[in-house]
C-alpha cells in the first residue's frame, strides 16, 4: 500500500506542475488562467459546432458566459462526475494526452448535450 500512496503523491506532484501550473500559480487571477482557457472552449465550439455556439449566444455571449464549465478545466471533472471510476478513467485520459485535449473534450462534452442546452433554452 504505501507503493500506492508514493506513486498517487508522485503523480499529483506531477499533474501539479505541469496541467494544473498556471491555474495553481497564486499570482494569476481567473481572468489570466480560467477566463482564456473559456475563450478556447467558446472559439472550438464557434468551429465545430455552430449551432451549440449560437445556442450559447454566438459572439453576443461573453467568456464568463461559460463559467459553467470552468470547475471542468480546474478540477477535470472531478467534481462533476459522480463515479469515482469514470473520474479515475477521465484522468488516465487527459494525463495521457497534451494538456489542451481537455479543451477539445469540454467542448465535445457541451456539443453532446446539445439537447439539453436547447431544453434549458426554452
């Protein structure tokens, strides 16, 4: 066990330090760490998804618009997804890949509720 707790304290160094760097740095405010990584989700979803980025008020809508998803970019999701698991499979992926895919699967995330948006719309 203590192998595990060593490698887990390793990792989360690592993640630390790399990942999560800028949002960790405490002399950044959000608007210089959470607030551009928004402006990366709104312009992929403009790209991608034009009806989802029109739903969201296209241009009209301003960057804080999407704080809903900002504990996604600081936290991975972990405090929005209910299993442990799936929390655990979300990180092996986003550790696995380079630091902007999280970017790309927020905005996959937000078109795949495409329905939900539209709902909540009306």
């Amino acid at each position: 066990m203590p192998d595990d707790v060593d490698l887990a304290h390793r990792c989360a160094d690592k993640a630390a330090k790399t990942f999560f760097r800028d949002i960790l740095d405490p002399s950044l405010t959000i608007d210089k760490t959470v607030i551009p990584v928004l402006k990366l989700i709104k312009s992929v979803l403009q790209l991608t998804d034009k009806t989802v980025y029109d739903l969201l008020g296209g241009a009209e809508f301003n960057n804080e618009g999407y704080i809903f998803c900002s504990s996604w970019i600081m936290t991975w999701f972990s405090h929005d997804v209910k299993r442990w698991a799936n929390v655990q499979r979300l990180w092996d992926l986003f550790m696995s890949r380079r630091p902007f895919f999280v970017i790309y699967f927020c905005a996959a995330f937000i078109s795949l509720n495409k329905g939900a948006i539209e709902e909540g719309l009306e």
